[in-house]
C-alpha cells in the first residue's frame, strides 16, 4: 500500500479480515508467501515494525485494574515517539478522566481509550479492526474522525477493516474486498463505483459487496 491513504479491508465476518491483520502485526506466521511492512518482516523484527503502527481492534483488551492515567504512563514507555501533549488533547477531546479505572469505562469509553493510546505515538500506519463494532454512533464518529485526522494533519495511512459498508464508503480511498480468504476486488473507491455504474446510477458499496459475494456484509450498522 502507498502511503498516505486510507485503506477499507470489507468482508463479511469470517472472510478473513482479523487473519490478514494477524499476519500484518507479526502474530501469525505465513504458510505461504510472504509479507513485508516497512520493508520489513513482522515476525522476524516484531519491534522496527510495531512502534511504528498503531493498532485498535473490536475486542480493545486493555488491563482493567489500571486508572486511564496509568495506562497513558505505562504504554509511553515503550513509544520514543510518543507526544504527551497529543495524548493529553485526545484525552480531553475523548472526555476520559485520567482517574477512572478502566474496568468502570463504558463499551464507548474504552474505545477512545485504544484509540488514544494507538494515535498518541503518531504511527506512521495505524490498523483498526472492526473498531466500530457495537459501539453508538457518536464513538464511531470519533473513531471515523481519527481516521481522517491521521491521513489530513499526519500524512499517514491507515487500514481500517469493518464489514460496516457504509464506514468505509466515508473514509476510505482505496478498498479491498475479500471473500473467504481471497481478494475479490481491490482498487481506488471511485473507480469502483464508477466501474459499477449502471443506467446513470452509481451504486454504494454495501450494492457492490453483494453483486460480488452474493450476501451483506452487515444488514445495518450497529447501534
């Protein structure tokens, strides 16, 4: 992927998508082939190729017993790059007090929680995986808006996986669609959409999912 884009990885739960990311992060080990990020491999140098990405997912495990302040403290010490005065206008901007303990955070919460310690090292790409995924529509605008703030003000790139079309269609530039394992489409949005056109009318994304994989991805995004 080129810098400076955002990337929408779509399929349906189950194509493939946390898998792909699995391998991207050094976590799963190719059978086959190979992949590279920076230039690098994953699994051989875990540590050149991940402080310099940051990473969100569905699930969000973060420690519990610890205060959002410590949290903060604890995971900067692994970052050189980490920017205290970024973390600090994410955390007022996310409206997180630095003393609650993480165990009392709502759903909501401890997704801008993620967030913020995936943003406040300002990763050169950032991975989010169904990052969006039952959470109310004000979070997701958060974390849309994150995404958008990350390619304007930083020049990043991201890769944003959700089966949540109508997410993608807002941010990404470039979207991949995947389908049991295996690309069914891959190229800039526009010319997807324009590729699809049919009779004057441009269809969304959610239309051209189905059109290739036969099912929805997601009926309707989650509340």
């Amino acid at each position: 992927m080129p810098r400076g884009a955002v990337y929408g990885l779509v399929g349906a739960n189950g194509a493939g998508k946390t898998t792909l990311i699995k391998h991207i992060l050094g976590l799963l080990r190719a059978e086959s082939g190979s992949v590279r990020v920076f230039g690098l491999d994953p699994v051989a140098d875990p540590v050149a190729v991940l402080s310099r990405i940051g990473y969100l997912s569905e699930d969000n495990d973060i420690p519990g017993w610890m205060r959002v302040d410590e949290l903060i403290r604890y995971t900067r010490a692994f970052y050189p790059a980490w920017d205290d005065v970024y973390a600090e206008e994410l955390r007022r901007t996310f409206a997180l007090d630095p003393t609650a303990r993480i165990k009392h955070l709502s759903k909501g919460q401890r997704a801008r929680l993620g967030l913020l310690i995936a943003l406040a090292y300002r990763p050169e790409l950032l991975v989010l995986d169904e990052p969006s995924s039952g959470l109310d529509p004000i979070v997701r605008r958060d974390i849309l808006g994150a995404v958008i703030r990350t390619i304007a003000d930083e020049g990043g790139t991201v890769l944003f996986s959700s089966h949540l079309l109508e997410e993608v269609e807002q941010v990404a530039d470039h979207v991949t669609m995947i389908h049991q394992g295996k690309i069914v489409l891959s190229a800039p949005l526009d010319a997807i959409k324009e590729s699809h056109r049919v009779d004057g009318r441009v269809p969304s994304l959610a239309e051209i999912f189905v059109a290739h994989v036969g099912t929805a991805a997601a009926s309707v995004p989650e509340a």
